[in-house]
C-alpha cells in the first residue's frame, strides 16, 4: 500500500504542469510575476484572458528588468510593442534597448514597434541604446529600415552626440558607419567635436571620459573630411 501511495503522489506531481495560482486578481498577478521573471506562471496567467492593459503593462515590466523569455511569451502573445508606461513613457523597445536586450529589441521589431517613438525626454530607443554605450543595440536598431538615426531628443542630441557626451567610443565609431550627421548642432549650437573636445578640457570630466574623447576626437574629424564628398 505504502508503494501504491508514493506512485499516485508522484503521478500527482507529474500531472501538475502549471503553478499554483493564488486568489488574487489575475491581472495583478500577472505583472508582478512578470516584474519576476516567472515565464511560466505569465504563461499560464495568459491562458485566464487577462485584460489588454494588464498584457502591456507585464510587457513593460518584463522589458524593464530584462526578462528575455517573460518579455518574448507577452510579445507573442500579442502585448503592444509600443505601449508607453513608467513615469517618463518608455517603451518596450526602449528599456530593451537600454538594458541591451537584443533578442527582445528583435522580436518587437518584428511585432511592429516603432522605433522612432520618443519618451518624454524626446529619446528614441536608439538614444537610449547610444547612451549606455550598448554597441550590439546599437547596431540592431541602426540597421532596421525606418529608423531615423539622426533623430534628436528636446535639446537636439542625437545619438551620436549622446554617445560622444558619455564617452561611448565603440558606439560613435559604428555610427559614423552609417547615417550619423556629424555636423548636427545642439540647441547650444555644439557639433559632436564640440563636445568630444569640452570633454577632454572639463575639470569635471572623469579620467575615463577624458580618455575616451581623446579617441573619438580623431574619429570626427576624419569622418567631418569625407562627409559631403
């Protein structure tokens, strides 16, 4: 008897392929287990038809902590890829970008995400991939048909100067590669040397950031020779 009862509890066990689900709502459990990371429980939270918002906002969640597989099961799921949350309106696709989540930024992409959108600070997500010095996103992004590479935020940085600001050599290198305008001014009337070079002469400027302008100012200037050629 004693074996018959172990093999009922472990074809219980076996049986069991979903979590436990508690009481609460299924739209609150769904964000906070997306927020986790708990690909599965979202998964099976899905199959209870929470609303829409809730969807796009455990999307949004997911992107943010960079949950990988939480975020791909909402985006197949059908979460809106351009859903704007969090108190400044980013998107997936632009805290997937910052968090260098490529195979997310991919699959919102291929799901219809703008890549153009901007959040209250007017940053694409390619800015906020150029600004964190995420090369892989970075290049991602610049290469999908319809991104605007020289789109500015509100004070008119662009990628490129966002990434010469914080030092990202990598990533001005490969934009330099591509579309990146060279000559655009911010609203303070400086160029991306402009600012390579306030960078190396700043008191303020960390040892690090003064190094790496260092390298990037050879880099405008060579491309500033050939770019109306």
């Amino acid at each position: 008897m004693h074996c018959v009862a172990c093999l009922i509890f472990v074809a219980s066990l076996l049986i069991r392929t979903e979590p436990l689900l508690g009481d609460e709502p299924t739209d609150d459990q769904l964000q906070f287990a997306a927020y986790d990371g708990d690909t599965k429980t979202v998964e099976a939270l899905l199959r209870r038809s929470p609303s829409r918002m809730a969807v796009n906002k455990a999307l949004y969640d997911a992107t943010l902590e960079g949950h990988q597989d939480t975020a791909l099961a909402l985006i197949e799921h059908g979460a809106d890829v351009n859903f704007a949350g969090g108190n400044h309106n980013d998107t997936p696709l632009m805290n997937a970008a910052a968090k260098n989540s490529v195979e997310i930024i991919r699959a919102c992409l291929r799901h219809g995400a703008d890549p153009n959108l901007k959040c209250d600070f007017g940053w694409t997500a390619l800015i906020h991939a150029a600004c964190n010095g995420h090369l892989e996103a970075v290049k991602t992004l610049a290469t999908h048909r319809g991104t605007r590479i020289n789109a500015h935020d509100r004070y008119d940085f662009t990628a490129l100067t966002t990434a010469v600001s914080r030092g990202r050599a990598a990533v001005v290198e490969y934009l330099l590669t591509t579309r990146a305008d060279p000559t655009v001014k911010t609203d303070r009337g400086e160029t991306a040397l402009d600012i390579a070079r306030a960078n190396v002469k700043n008191a303020d400027s960390s040892d690090e950031l003064r190094e790496s302008s260092r390298a990037i100012i050879p880099m405008l200037e060579s491309r500033l020779r050939t770019f109306h050629q």
